[in-house]
C-alpha cells in the first residue's frame, strides 16, 4: 500500500482588516481657553477669551501642560479647560 503524502502549507493566507475612518467626534481636539493674554513659542499671540490652540495649529501635550499649570516661564497658569455650556 502507497503511503498517502499531504503537504500542508503553513503558510497562513493574509487577512483583510477593515478600519474605520475616524468620526467627527473623534478628530475634534480638545479646547482650551485663553485666561491671560501670552505670546507663545511660535510667535503667536493669544489674548484673554480666544481658544488655543488657534485655528490651524496643533499643541503637544507637553506645552498644553505647562499652560494649564505653573510649569512655565512665568509661574501661572495661561489656559484653561473649555467647559460646554
């Protein structure tokens, strides 16, 4: 009797994953809003009332942290958290 030879392949077929595009609610950044007028680190000047980061530009975390906090050149605080309502 003939000895039956399979040949199993281990290779595994490739897998399609499907990621969703981010939703709008999931693009929106968080908002902050100007306590006391500053001048930040690109030039850009922030007056009391306006948000940061202005329209059209992006914060790091890092410099977000120092503005909420007194982590900063100047010992206070710049921005803080923009609450709904």
């Amino acid at each position: 009797m003939a000895a039956k030879t399979t040949s199993k392949s281990s290779a595994k077929p490739a897998v399609e994953r499907q990621v969703d595009a981010p939703t709008a609610e999931a693009k929106k950044t968080q908002a902050y809003k100007v306590i006391e007028t500053f001048k930040d680190v690109d030039g850009h000047i922030y007056t009391k009332g306006s948000n940061y980061p202005a329209e059209g530009k992006k914060a790091k975390n890092e410099r977000i942290h120092q503005l909420l906090t007194s982590e900063n050149r100047m010992n206070r605080p710049f921005i803080e958290e923009e609450t709904e309502g």
